[in-house]
C-alpha cells in the first residue's frame, strides 16, 4: 500500500480545479494498469484543495514515481477568463508508510463524561460535555494508566 498527497498548497482556486483534472486523470492510469485506488479529499471552493490516494496493486511504486513531484497543468483560468495567466500547479508527494501502532483493545479503554474547563458565563460547569478515555492495562504490568481528555467543543468535522 502507498499513499499519495496531492495538493494545490496556498495557489488559487485555478490549482483547486488542476487537483480535480490530476485525480480525474490519475484514477484513469490507475484503471488501465489495474491499480486500485482510494481517494479522500478535502473540498474548497472551486475544487478539492488536497487529496490522498490510497494506492495497491501490481505496479504501484512505477505508478506513485511518474506522480510524484511538481505537476504543471496549462489551460485558460475558467474562473478569470481574461487572465493572462495559464499555467496551474499542484504537487504530488509520497507520504511516508506509518509505524505500526501499539494495539488498544477497545475493552481496556474506560470512557467517561467530564465537565470540561476553561472560560465559561451563566452556564459554565453545569453540563459534562467533554470525554475522558483512560486506558487500563493489565494489573502485570507496572506501568501507570494513561489517560487523555478532549472537550466537545474543540472536536471540529471535516467533510
């Protein structure tokens, strides 16, 4: 398995369409040579603004190295027809395989509602909107639980 960034960085809403016209083109190289590929992307306005491509298959590695790097895309802006400019960017890296993780079983993970601090008003501290998950590993090990806590309001949803 590979994983490829695509993106249009900071560029205009011009690179957010060229990231659209790469995946459109990438997905049909990857159907011609039997690769499979997986797509999450991140929308903005007049296109995605990045995406990664999961990728697996035969020739994945051949396919990932004549992605990689700058890719220039030329045509005339459609969303400033009188612009002069007709030459749009995007750049393609690889991203690095993750480390394998330490496994949590999911029954170990003690979850619980918290009052969550910070700067409040009329009605500070009187719901339990922020979660606690602590984990609690075997009583043969040593080592001391860990635990984290994220506040509700901090949690944002992409898509």
């Amino acid at each position: 398995m590979t994983c490829l960034l695509i993106s249009s960085g900071n560029g205009p809403g011009e690179c957010q369409q060229t990231v659209d016209h790469v995946l459109t083109r990438m997905a049909q190289e990857a159907a011609d040579l039997g690769v499979t590929l997986d797509l999450a992307c991140r929308a903005g306005r007049n296109g995605p603004i990045s995406a990664v491509a999961v990728l697996s298959g035969a020739c994945v590695d051949e396919f990932a190295a004549r992605w990689t790097g700058s890719l220039l895309w030329r045509c005339p802006s459609a969303l400033r027809p009188r612009h002069k400019r007709k030459t749009w960017f995007v750049q393609v890296f690889r991203l690095p395989d993750a480390p394998r993780g330490t496994a949590i079983d999911p029954r170990a993970v003690e979850m619980v509602a918290i009052r969550a601090g910070g700067p409040g008003g009329q009605h500070q501290n009187k719901t339990s909107s922020a979660i606690r998950a602590r984990c609690m590993r075997p009583a043969t090990q040593r080592l001391t639980p860990i635990s984290a806590s994220s506040s509700m309001a901090r949690v944002r949803r992409c898509g």
